[in-house]
C-alpha cells in the first residue's frame, strides 16, 4: 500500500551559510533509506500521466516500481532505456513543470520526487559500476554529430545503440556543452558529467575535441569524410546584452563568460591560470536560471551580489527551487528594476549603474505583463561588475558556412518536427533549432532526431 505522506521526502542539503562560501554540491543525495521512503509515495498509476510530461518518456512508475522492490540495478535498465543522462537530470531538470507537475500525488499535496529519485538511482548505478544495454552490431553507417552537450550526446547514444559508427566534434577541450561550461560545480558536479561521456565512449561514439565546425572542417568537408548524416547539436552560445551605454566597460561580463571561467577554467581556484574579476558588489541583470547560476558563484567567491530584474517575483522565469536557494544563501532581489546606463571611473571600470523603477502594465506577446518605467523613478546603485544574463541565441558560424541551411529571423536553424533541416542528411535540434531552453527538452530534440537519421540512412 502507498505512503500516503502528502509532502516529499526532504533532500539533505548543506547548510546555506555554509555552501554559499563553497562550490560543493548543495544537495546531498537521499539514502537508500530516503529513496525507498519516496519511493512508496508513489501511486503506480495504470495511467501514468508523469510519462506523457517527460520529454524523453522515462518509463516512470517503472523504474520507481523498482526501487520499491529493492532492485536499483532493475531501476536503473528501465530509467537509462529512455534517458541517456539520468544522473544529470535527476539535478537539473525542471520535474516540477514537467513529470512532477503531472504527478496525481500533487492534486492534495506534493508530488512524487521523481526528480530525486532519478538521481539517487543513476549515482547507484554509476557507484556500481552498472553497464548501460549493449549497442547493436556495427550497421557500417557513419554519422557526425556536432556539439557534445545534451542534445548532441543523447543523439549520439541512441545511434550507437542502433549500431552507427558515431563521431561527436566538441568545440571546447572539455566534451559536455553547456553541462561542463554552464551549470555550476554545486549544482552539477563536473565528475558526474565526464562519467556519463565515459559511458558513451565504453559504447564506442568516438569524441573529438577542439573541432570548431564551421572552421576547422565544414559540414560539407563531413560529407566528403564519409559521414552519411550530421546532427547539429552545437547549442546557443551567443550572448545577448541590453544594448545600454557603458556595456563595454572593464567589470561587465556576459553570464556565459563569467560562468565558463569558474566552471570549465576553474576560477575560483587559488592557483587558477584563468582567474575571474575580483568582486566587491555585484549586479547580475536577468531572472532565469543562468542568472542564479552568475549569482551564486559570484557570491561564493566573496561579493555582495544583486538580483536586477525588471518584472516581479511572479514572474521570475527561474525555477523556484533556484530562487529559495539563492535567496537561502544571501543574494538580494531587486525586482521592478530595470538598468539605463553602467558607469565607468577614470580608468574605464564600472563603477555605478543607474537604474529606473517599474511597474507591470498590459500583457505582452509572451503572456505576461509588460514591465512600464515609472516617471522620476531613477536611482543609482554603486556596483563594480555586471553579469547580463537575458539570454542568449546560436552562435552564426555554422550556418554561415553551410549553403541552403535555413534559419529563421532569430538565427536558429529552422527544422522541420522530427528534426530535418532544409539540407538532406543534416538534422538538428536542442538551442540551436530552438534558442536556449532546458536541458531536457534538448535531450528530446536529440533522441527525436536519432530516430529520424535511423530512419533516413535505413531508407537511403
């Protein structure tokens, strides 16, 4: 019979005035004791609607059914027969807007930590030593997959299940995409996501490293190698800013440079050959996840760090639990505030930032209301770096390089629904057909479009 517990099993987590000056994870993993606790919350519904909200349709009462019985390596085969990164997702992915937001357990309470429990089942795995499913014979195909982040390394792993000989080119000197540059060490050990490569290099997708696509080969030159197909996965690396003067001042960093130094470079280590700008007060501009991430490094390497968002609380597009944790470990909100201009001192650094007030008037295109300055509202606030974390879109330099790649106005390649590009044999999916989203929507794309290249090389 279910635990009828109407709230979740609590996560142990370090204590907020102690992580916030460390970049170890903050949560710490349930026991098997915990895991089988929120395990038997679960309900096993005949019709599960968790799986109709999971992007890559983990088979979710399943692998929970599992660890009820004990059989964690069970647990496991059902939860990696779907997700090629359960130990990622289990961290980062937004469960409560997704399966978890679909659980009946949360009508009259919470609902099943489904997010937890896939973590706890994936680090077993990997503590054991437990061997995804055995790929098929070699079919003789070659396909290339540029970009080694989500979307990239879950297109990967399907195909070599199938049999394909599969060649992942990462830009970076580090395979992971944004897992490895952009989230941060206390949010998603680096560990975790080189031993979820490892285990697609033990299935023989070959990575190569340092492969700019684009300059080093195009995707034509691919072709000509013998590459039958090419999965786009490279991602949105392209900053945005808020085009306002004093963007060029020394002390204003986009959130991917800021974030890329401390969690692929290291930064925050004393001995860092790279090492970030040296904070007083910080101004993180944004309300989404890469915003928090900014913030809560910048705040673990010691500065009074600042939350500048032009909407409410409301509206915040970050995950609550970013929020709770950011707001547990001393970052400040200051919402209805939108940034006018960043000022320099004499030796061209940031040294204040003007500001104006808002307040939310009628909805905009996106469902929301618009954010409407308040006359004679403008304030000064004494900062010495800006994070602009409002976004960012794909990088051009594939599609330029590439004749007959469609994309639409905002630079994504345009793709049809099981991932075709206008070229035949490119495919593409994640935030370089979409701009930046989730982590496990990029997984979808990628595992959409495996299924595609299957079908297109079988049929060609």
């Amino acid at each position: 019979m279910a635990d009828m517990t109407p709230v979740k099993t609590k996560m142990p987590e370090q204590e907020p005035d102690v992580r916030n000056r460390n970049f170890l994870e903050v949560a710490l993993g349930y026991t098997p004791e915990l895991a089988a606790r929120e395990a038997n919350r679960c309900l096993r519904c005949k019709n599960p609607r968790c799986v109709e909200g999971c992007p890559v349709n983990v088979p979710i009462p399943e692998f929970i059914g599992k660890v009820q019985e004990g059989d964690m390596e069970g647990a496991y085969r059902a939860l990696s027969r779907a997700n090629a990164l359960p130990a990622v997702c289990g961290r980062v992915c937004p469960q409560e807007n997704q399966c978890e937001g679909r659980c009946v357990r949360g009508i009259k309470g919470e609902s099943v930590g489904i997010g937890r429990l896939e973590r706890f089942v994936a680090d077993w795995a990997l503590e054991h030593g437990v061997q995804d499913a055995q790929t098929a014979p070699s079919n003789g195909h070659k396909v290339a997959v540029i970009g080694s982040g989500p979307a990239g390394l879950t297109c990967a792993g399907e195909l070599a299940k199938k049999g394909y000989a599969v060649t992942v080119f990462e830009a970076f000197h580090v395979a992971g995409g944004v897992l490895s540059y952009g989230i941060p060490e206390f949010r998603l050990p680096k560990s975790i996501v080189q031993k979820e490569v490892a285990k697609l290099e033990k299935m023989g997708v070959e990575i190569r490293l340092n492969m700019v696509i684009g300059k080093v080969l195009s995707i034509d030159e691919l072709f000509e190698m013998g590459f039958e197909a090419v999965f786009i996965g490279s991602g949105a690396g392209l900053p945005q800013f808020m085009k306002i003067p004093g963007e060029s001042l020394v002390g204003v960093f986009s959130a991917n440079e800021y974030l890329t130094r401390i969690n692929l470079m290291k930064a925050y280590e004393p001995d860092s050959a790279t090492p970030i700008f040296e904070s007083r007060k910080v101004a993180v501009l944004g309300g989404g996840n890469v915003a928090m991430d900014a913030a809560r490094c910048a705040k673990r390497m010691g500065a009074e760090v600042h939350i500048v968002y032009r909407r409410g609380e409301a509206e915040l597009p970050a995950r609550a639990e970013e929020v709770h944790h950011a707001k547990e470990e001393g970052i400040q909100f200051d919402l209805l505030c939108n940034p006018v201009l960043i000022e320099g001192d004499e030796r061209g650094r940031v040294k204040s930032m003007k500001c104006v007030r808002m307040e939310l008037g009628e909805p905009d295109a996106s469902g929301r209301r618009r954010p409407v300055p308040i006359e004679g509202s403008e304030f000064e606030m004494e900062v010495d770096t800006v994070i602009v974390a409002i976004g960012t879109s794909p990088n051009p330099l594939i599609r330029s390089t590439t004749p007959g790649l469609d994309a639409n106005s905002r630079g994504c390649i345009t793709t049809a629904p099981d991932g075709a590009t206008s070229r035949e044999g490119v495919f593409a999916g994640g935030d370089a057909s979409t701009g930046a989203a989730t982590v496990i929507l990029a997984m979808g794309a990628g595992k959409t479009a495996a299924k595609s290249i299957d079908e297109f090389l079988m049929g060609k």
